[in-house]
C-alpha cells in the first residue's frame, strides 16, 4: 500500500473520530459527561487518532 493511500486512511479516520466525539458531546445532557467525552478525546490514546 502506498504511503498517500495510507495517510490518506488516516486523515479519514481522524476526522471520523472527531465528528463522533464532537457529536456525543453535542448530545449529552449532562457538564459531568461532556467533561469526562473530552477528557477521554484528550487522551493519548485517541490524540494518535486525531493527529
């Protein structure tokens, strides 16, 4: 696979995981779960993602 098909992947993926966390967050009632969304989109785990 090439290195733009695969960059290209992960541009998509990136800006998949980030309209669904902007969308949970959108969609939730509560400060506490909002805060605790944000946190985990803050992580290392999804910044690999998001980067």
């Amino acid at each position: 696979m090439s290195s733009v098909t695969s960059s290209w992947r992960q541009r998509r993926q990136a800006s998949r995981t980030r309209r669904a966390v902007d969308a949970a967050v959108a969609r939730t009632s509560s400060p506490a779960m909002r805060d605790e969304l944000l946190t985990l989109a803050n992580s290392s785990q999804f910044n690999n993602v998001l980067r």
